[in-house]
C-alpha cells in the first residue's frame, strides 16, 4: 500500500497498545494533509516493534504484532501516530524477526497458563489435606432426570450423607434393598411414597421409618411382608401421584403410604410436568438453572473441587453434625428455614383449605393411606420463641394443618394417621439441625404408623 492510498483513508484508525499508553486517538484527515509534504521527502521506518497498527479501509486490513501491557514488555515509545503524521505511512515490521516475536509471545502465554494451572493446584491441593471443603447439604442421593417427576433417583447411583452415611439407590432407583420388580408369590406389599422424611435424609438405609415399620410388620405377620421404600427428597404431592401412576404401580402393591410432610407438602401448588426441575449430574435443579450457559461444568467442578464448592456453597455444609446437644441448639440456617415454614400454622381460614385443595386431589389420584408428619415449628416451644414476637402468637394454631388435612382426607375417603399427638407427648430431640427427624424420631414414627395401620391391616384380605 502507497503512501499516498493511505492519505486517501477517509477514516483511519491507528491503536498503540503498550506499557503505560493510552489508545490513540483517530487521526483525522486535516492532521494527514499537513504531513503530507514531509512524508515525500522523508523515509519510511518504525522505531518500535511493540505497536499494534489497525487501519480500516474496505480492502484493507493491517495487523501489527500485539504485546506490551499484558506480558509487560514496555515499549520505549509508542510510536506510530507520530510516524504516520511525519512521514504519510504506518510502519512496517522487519519480516525477518516477526516469526521470533511470534513465538516469544507464544511461549509467554503458555508460560502464564501453566503457573495458573500450577497455582490452582497448589490452592486445590492445601484444602484437600488441610481444610476440605464439604458439600452442601443438598448433596446427598444421586438424582437423574425424569420426563414424569422431573428428578428422580439414579438407579445405582451412589452419593452420600453427613458422617460418611452412604446414600445408595438399587437397580429401581430406591433408597432400599434391591426386590424384584414383580411381586412374589404370598408376599403383602407395602409401597412407601414420600419426600427427604421418607428417604431417610442424614440416617442409614435401615434407620429410616419405612425399613423400621418393615422390620415391626414383620416381627407381626412374617417374613412376608415387603415395604418398599420409594422416596425422594424434594419431592411433591404432585409427584408422588406422577410416580405411582408411570412406575410405581408397577411393584403391584398391596398398599400404598403416603409420608406426607406437612412442612412443604400442605400448600403445593405444583400440578404441572411443565413447572418440574430436573437433574444434571446428580444434582436436581430448577430448569432455569439448568438452562444456564456452562452449569455442566459448574455442577462438575463443584463435585470434584473444594475450591468450587468453597466458591458455591450458599446452604449449610456438613462441617460439623446436625445432631444438637440440647433440643434448643438451632443454627442460624435452621432458624430462618423455619421462619419460612411457620406460615404453615396460622389459624384456620377458608383460603387456607383452597390452598390446600391441590395437594389433597393429587393424593386422591392414588388409592393410599396417608401419615402426616409433622414439623418441629409445632413442636418446639423454645423454637417458637426464637422465630415469632409475643404480639403474634395469638395468630398462629399449631395443630395446623393436620387439623385441617384430616377433614379434607376424610371427606374423600382417604385413611389418615397423624404423627403430631405422639411427637408432642415425647420429650426427646427427634429433630436435627437439617430439619429431619433424628433415628429416635424415625423409631417413633414407624411405631405410631404401625399402631394406626394395624386395623387397616386387619381387613384386608391379602392377610388374611
């Protein structure tokens, strides 16, 4: 290109990049004309290699090598506004020595990259021996996606509780021992539908109340019995009817319990596939966090990184066990998930019950016993202290909902057993810190469904 093509530039831009410059400005074509008698007479040179030249035109395009600020190689002078203004022309790089630059620039950005990668390590590698970073405490049970439920458990997947408490799915994607999928010749079936109470969140496979209530049943009418344990934590009164009516009918039950937990159950207004999360990974999530660029890799490193999870972590970690000394030890987290809840136990209105209607006609969707369990905020004196001031107490009836949910299941055919009378008479900490029942609550649980259930139990002929 000509000296005298690139006067022609109607608008030229020319960008230094280099220690300590600024951008140049645009070069109007006023500040070219005036040079223009210098540059016929004057040779054309660059004093500094270490300019980057862009000049704009529809036919052209001119890239100068590109260094300086990042890798800190500081230019003596930025030189080419200068340059062209002198002389009429940008300045040419000497072809011989753009190939060594290339690769000196090559090298540099490698060299940066590896003492990343090398200082990450170092981090990644000081917390895994020193400070390990626990997961939050929704990571437990390995989840899959599900075109019914939305999440589900991964059948065989493998995750894990606090305390090293294994948290292990069979081949159907139960927290259970593996049964077969038919029904045996002579056995009474008992299918358990229920969300993180049922599965058994922070206690071993056998502690939880289904396999509890399974091993009493069998101490009454033999080996027999089966109670299939077919929890998943998060879910919904809607999606318990969803998982019954596309694979747990399946197992041919004999009986179906729903635990229904009146602290997220009650008031669900989830009633459609489309409002469903998902899972990726293992992990559930909701589907607009899923549908974030880069989640895979985000849900990746904070199962394999204990800076990720560090970074990540927004819920309580099992840093330390949930189990309290005294029944009035709350954390900070567990009081505000609570104060979210105690909405649950206002006194009794009709918009309460509308409200309340969706999840009982979910449940009416399948042929069950229901056992409704009930939530420490209707427990816990000391904990109704924390969470509401003495001028609101006077609104609150803490025999809500189930005083509610027994009329309404009631009227529609529906057996219940309510937990909550059995719950407040006992004076142990049935509760933890993650807001689930302790072994000991577990043990009350399956004993209190076991006394209710028994008559049930009694007219059915598969027992006869």
């Amino acid at each position: 290109m000509s000296a005298n093509n690139l006067l022609m530039l109607p608008m030229p831009f020319l960008i230094c990049v280099g220690g300590g410059h600024q951008m140049l400005d645009e070069i109007d074509a006023e500040e070219i004309e005036r040079s223009a008698e210098r540059r016929r007479s004057a040779p054309v040179h660059a004093q500094d290699d270490h300019c980057l030249a862009i000049v704009r035109w529809e036919r052209i395009a001119l890239l100068l090598p590109l260094t300086g600020h990042f890798f800190k190689l500081q230019p003596s002078v930025c030189c080419i506004k200068r340059s062209v203004l002198k002389y009429g022309c940008v300045p040419r790089m000497n072809p011989t020595t753009e190939p060594r630059h290339r690769r000196l620039r090559f090298y540099q950005v490698l060299l940066v990259l590896i003492e990343c990668g090398l200082t990450l390590g170092a981090v990644e590698l000081g917390f895994a021996i020193f400070h390990p970073v626990p997961y939050s405490i929704e990571a437990n049970m390995y989840f899959e996606a599900d075109p019914y439920t939305g999440y589900r458990l991964k059948p065989g997947g493998i995750g894990h509780y606090q305390m090293d408490i294994p948290a292990v799915a069979n081949s159907h994607g139960h927290r259970d021992v593996e049964v077969t999928l038919a029904k045996p010749p002579g056995v009474f079936r008992i299918l358990v539908l229920g969300d993180s109470f049922t599965v058994g969140a922070n206690v071993r496979q056998e502690e939880a109340y289904p396999k509890v209530l399974e091993k009493h049943l069998k101490s009454l009418y033999g080996p027999r019995i089966q109670v299939v344990n077919a929890g998943v934590g998060g879910w919904d009164p809607f999606q318990y009817a969803q998982y019954f009516e596309h694979d747990g009918r399946q197992f041919e039950p004999d009986l179906i319990l729903i635990g229904f937990f009146v602290g997220n159950d009650t008031y669900s207004e989830l009633t459609s596939v489309e409002r469903l999360g998902t899972a990726i990974l293992g992990h559930p999530l909701r589907k607009d966090v899923a549908a974030r660029p880069f989640i895979k890799l985000q849900v990746f490193l904070y199962e394999h990184s204990n800076l990720a999870r560090l970074l990540l972590n927004r819920g309580p970690v099992a840093s330390g066990p949930f189990i309290r000394k005294q029944c009035d030890d709350f954390t900070e987290w567990y009081l505000a998930v609570q104060k979210t809840r105690m909405p649950n136990h206002l006194r009794f209105s009709n918009a309460q019950k509308d409200k309340a209607q969706a999840s009982v006609n979910q449940i009416r969707r399948i042929k069950v016993v229901v056992a409704l369990l009930p939530d420490e905020n209707q427990i816990n004196q000391a904990l109704q202290k924390r969470i509401l001031p003495a001028n609101e107490v006077s609104e609150y009836d803490f025999k809500m909902p189930q005083s509610m949910l027994t009329e309404m299941f009631r009227d529609v055919g529906i057996p219940m057993i309510d937990l909550l009378p059995a719950v407040l008479a006992d004076r142990r900490c049935l509760y933890m810190n993650d807001t689930h029942w302790t072994p000991a609550g577990h043990e009350l649980a399956a004993s209190v469904i076991l006394e209710q259930l028994t008559p049930i139990l009694a007219q059915m002929e598969a027992l006869k």
